[in-house]
C-alpha cells in the first residue's frame, strides 16, 4: 500500500504544478481521483508503458475527461513518457490538453464530452467477451456525469450483456459543475439503483487504497459488470480546497500552490 499511497500524493503534486503553470481549470476533481488511479496503475492494471498498444493490455477509461491532470500525471510517473512533456500541458501544438486525448500514450479514448465512455466500455468488454480475451475494461465517472442519459443506457446494457469482466468506479465527490450533486439532480439512492439494474454493487471510501484494492480485485462468479461507488472528496490532500466548489473551476495562485505541495511532502 505504501508503493500506491507515493504514487497518489506525486499524481496531486504534479497535477497541482499543472493547473497552476496552465492557469488551467479542474483541480478540485483531479485531486479526488488520484487515489483511485494510484492503486489502479500501482497494483491492479496490467499494462505495458514502453508498448501502450499491446492488445493484452487492460483497458482504463477516464470518463471525466476534465480531470485529465490526474491521468496524464500517473502515466508519466508510470513511465508512459518523459514527465517534462507535462510542462507543455494546455499550451499551442501540444497533445496534453486540458480534457483527455488519446494521441497522449496510455490514453485510451478522448474524453470531456460526458457520457459517453461507459457505453464505449461496454463496447469494448462485448468485443472482448465474444472475442474471447482476458483483458479487464475499467471506466472512471464522475457524479454529476451520471445526470447523462447515456449512461443510464449503458447501465442497462452492460448486465443484459453479462459483461462480467466490466468495471465502472464512479468518484462520488458530491459536488458538480453548478452546485452539489443533491442540490442540482439528486442521484440517491444510488446503490440501489445500480442494485435494481443488476449490477454487482460495493460502496467504499475513495480514499482508502485498501479497500479501493478489494473492491477492484473482488470477483463474484455470477456474469455481471461491477460498479464501485467511491465516495471521494473534491481537492482531497489540499485543505484549503477540499470540498469547495470553487476549485472545479479556480487555478492555484504561486502562494497557494507552495502551500499545496507543502501539505503534500
């Protein structure tokens, strides 16, 4: 655990320098996924930096493309590519935008329209299932994207499928673009609905890499997609931004991004 818990506070370090040098926005949900992605990267994902493409790969979506900080900072720390390509993130002529590209390697899909990487996944996992391969397809959205229609689709389609090898981690952090999630469309009871569409369900800390690594590597021999309900907290590792909805779209001044890595060492 303490490999994945380095590898978290270095994805917030470098996402942090990111915004700030980019005057960039989407911090705050950046932050509340970089736990989810370190144990994804540092104990559960097969995959193969120096070939990116190797079909025998695992497959991770970032649906919230927005927080593609977060992405781009542990596949430069996984080796995907130089960590000095970040500096160019959000400038002219450079493939590190500011909503996830796939011409950056280990970027599978480009993301930022939401809704629309579950029902890619989906895809991806029956071509897999029919074509019979081992890989795991995994799909990272955010709360407020489940106000989509599309993924309610997809939520169908995946158990009717019996996509068993489908994993869906929705980062609960309570709070979307406009306001929090219970004020602006409410999604409780949310465990119950994925329940109801037949999906096996679990509700953990985000936050917790334990329990993260148990809910990913949990198996239930009963042909269903999994769906991990991880309740987060927006710019999590930064006090000063957690929970603040100002920090989806606020970039770190030089003042407060000293004091963020400070917090971080």
């Amino acid at each position: 655990m303490k490999d994945s818990v380095t590898l978290a506070n270095n994805i917030r370090k470098l996402a942090l320098i990111m915004n700030h040098n980019a005057n960039a926005s989407h911090i705050g949900g950046a932050l509340s996924i970089a736990d989810i992605l370190a144990v994804l990267y540092e104990r559960v994902l097969k995959i193969y930096p120096e070939a990116p493409a190797n079909p025998l790969r695992d497959r991770f979506l970032l649906s919230k493309g927005h927080a593609c900080s977060a992405l781009y900072a542990v596949l430069a720390l996984k080796g995907y590519f130089e960590q000095e390509l970040l500096d160019t993130y959000s400038k002219n002529g450079s493939k590190f935008i500011t909503h996830a590209s796939h011409n950056v390697p280990g970027v599978e899909l480009s993301t930022g329209s939401l809704g629309h990487a579950l029902s890619v996944g989906c895809g991806i996992a029956l071509a897999a299932k029919r074509r019979q391969k081992n890989f795991k397809t995994y799909v990272l959205v955010s709360d407020g994207e489940l106000d989509e229609g599309s993924n309610w689709e997809a939520i169908l389609f995946a158990p009717h499928h019996k996509l068993d090898k489908l994993t869906l981690i929705v980062d609960y952090n309570k709070i979307q673009s406009l306001g929090r999630t219970d004020e602006v469309l409410s999604l409780e009871p949310l465990k119950s609905k994925f329940e109801s569409c037949n999906w096996n369900t679990q509700e953990i800390d985000g936050h917790d890499h334990e329990a993260i690594y148990n809910a990913l590597v949990s198996t239930e021999n009963n042909d269903r997609p999994k769906v991990i309900i991880a309740h987060t907290v927006k710019g999590k590792g930064v006090d000063f931004m957690e929970d603040k909805l100002l920090w989806h779209y606020k970039s770190p001044d030089e003042a407060q991004l000293k004091d963020a890595i400070d917090q971080l060492i």
